[in-house]
C-alpha cells in the first residue's frame, strides 16, 4: 500500500539543486547544533544555563519560584537540593536520548523521503526542527533574562517561563531531543490528519493534526516534568495549569503544528509558481517569520484571556485538576 496521503502531494525530483540544498541547509544546521553545545556546555554563563548539579544557584526562577517546587515533599525537597537534577549529569544517559531520538527521526525521515521525495522530507525535518527549536528558546531565554520583572493580570509575579535540563547535543538553549521528537510527532500527526480525512480542506487537516499533537502533550509533559525525570522545569506565573503545565504550552502546541502543516503542504504549490529554489527560500523565510509571531501571539493572548479572568473575579491560579 502507498504510504502517501492523498491529501499531500509530492514533489518531483531535481536532483542538482536537491544535492546543494542538502549539502547547504544540513550543513548550516550541523554548525548552528556545534555551536550551540559548545556554548551550553562549556560557556554556560554566556546564557546563564542553569546548574543541574546545584540547583539552589537557579535564578530567573529560583527553586522556590518553580511549579516544581510546590509539588515536591519535603523529602523531595531535601534530595534535589542536595543531588540536583535525576541523571542531570549522566553523560551517557545524555548520549542514549540523543541516539534513539535521531534514530526514530531517521526512521520517519526515511518514510517522507520515500512518499514525498528528499526536497519536500528535508523541508519538514529542517523546519520543523529550526521552527520548534528557535521557538523554544525564545520562551526559554526571554524568561530567562526577563523572568521576575513583570506580572500576569492576576497580579501575580511572572517568575519565569521554562528550560530544558538535560540534553547532549543542543539547537541554540534547545536540546536536540526535543528539536527532533517535535519533527517525528508532527510529521505523524500530519500525516494521520491527511489520511484519516483525505477530502478536508488544508485548513481542516492542519487543525486536526494540532489537536491530536497537542493531546499527546497532554498526557506526555505531566510525565516529563514529573520530579523523577524533570527533564525541563516550569516557572511560576501563568494564571491557568493543567496537570501542573501552563494552558500556553497546549495553545503553542497546537498553534506550531497547526501552522507548520499549512506552510507545509504548501510548498508543491509555491514550487509550481516560484521554482524550486524560490519556494525554498519562502518557505523557510515563513518559519522564522511565524516563529517571532506565535511568541508575540501568546503574549497577546496571555494579557487578554488573563485579564478576562482578573475581571470575572479570579484571584489565584487555577489547577485543573484541583489539587495536582
């Protein structure tokens, strides 16, 4: 059975600018990811990369300022201030989840290239990858930097927004773990989108992979910021938690999957109008443009839907489920 959707059309082989844009985007990426390790691991006061080892240094949130910290025993409390973060400097813990994250992307890779050709598997592997990765850091360096000095609509202090703690290969503060599990479950998701409902719209499709992706963060990011793995840790302030994750984490979820798809399936079309190399060009040039404008986009929505709460009589945060 064809493994293609019927909704997604692939493009033809060119097999000379394939070739160079190959060799000049995995190339720029591979130097972007060197770069980046080199500097959270060894030049980590650059961007102020926080200790795995001593966590009481944390700051722009501090321990106590995390949604962590409030779910923690005193037990708990006890054993991360005086280990750190679990496996936080497990090198070869680091050097498995690298492998096996590249290997599942690999396998995906290889299924994309096959029903859509190289240009068009490249395009959702690289952007994908440079679209959640550039994204991420974003939120993780403007909280970062700028944790602490504001406060959402309830009044309450913005402490911070989140960070990746472990990881050995990373794309800018985002480790490529997270850059790749990004590109394989979108890649599924869009994919089942196109095949479960083949005669939708683009506009249709797109928003059912959204959702399906943004379920599966639901049930996957409790368990991911849970103290026995924290493999990334929140900071207080958003108004609204879910499994103890802010609500902006599914809405950004969604929004990236939602739009990365549209651009996507895409790209045939503005092949068959700006040639090849124009439609490469405009496509990436759409991804970093997006990237700036869902974080803006949250921003946005964080101080409206907020402030709707702080007029309705909200107070507090709400934990959805009560209690979490």
């Amino acid at each position: 059975m064809n493994g293609q959707s019927p909704a997604i059309q692939p493009a033809p082989p060119h097999p000379s600018y394939d070739k160079r844009f190959g060799i000049v985007a995995y190339g720029l990426l591979f130097l972007t990811i060197i770069f980046s390790t080199y500097l959270h691991h060894f030049q980590p006061q650059v961007l102020r990369v926080p200790s795995n080892t001593d966590v009481s240094t944390w700051k722009h949130p501090a321990l106590e300022e995390t949604i962590l910290w409030d779910g923690l025993t005193d037990e708990g409390k006890g054993a991360l201030l005086a280990k750190g973060v679990p496996m936080g400097d497990s090198v070869p813990a680091m050097v498995f989840g690298d492998l096996f994250t590249i290997l599942l992307a690999w396998i995906c890779f290889v299924h994309a290239r096959r029903h859509f050709g190289f240009w068009m598997a490249s395009c959702f592997l690289i952007g994908s990858f440079v679209f959640t990765g550039l994204e991420e850091s974003l939120w993780i360096l403007s909280g970062r930097f700028f944790g602490g000095l504001l406060n959402n609509p309830l009044g309450e202090v913005a402490y911070g927004t989140y960070w990746f703690t472990r990881g050995g290969l990373w794309f800018l503060e985002t480790p490529i773990i997270a850059c790749l599990g990004w590109f394989f479950i979108a890649y599924s998701c869009v994919l089942t989108a196109g095949k479960a409902f083949p005669r939708m719209n683009l506009w249709g499709r797109a928003t059912i992979g959204g959702l399906i992706a943004m379920t599966i963060d639901l049930w996957m990011d409790p368990i991911q910021t849970a103290p026995e793995i924290m493999a990334w840790v929140w900071g207080k302030g958003d108004f609204l938690l879910f499994f103890g994750i802010p609500h902006y984490n599914f809405l950004g979820w969604f929004l990236l999957i939602f739009l990365f798809a549209i651009f996507w399936e895409k790209l045939p079309e503005m092949e068959r109008s700006r040639g090849r190399p124009g439609a490469t060009i405009r496509f990436f040039w759409v991804i970093l443009v997006a990237a700036f404008g869902v974080l803006f986009f949250i921003w946005f929505w964080l101080a409206l839907f907020g402030t709707l709460f702080s007029l309705v009589g909200v107070e507090n945060t709400i934990h959805i489920p009560k209690g979490w």
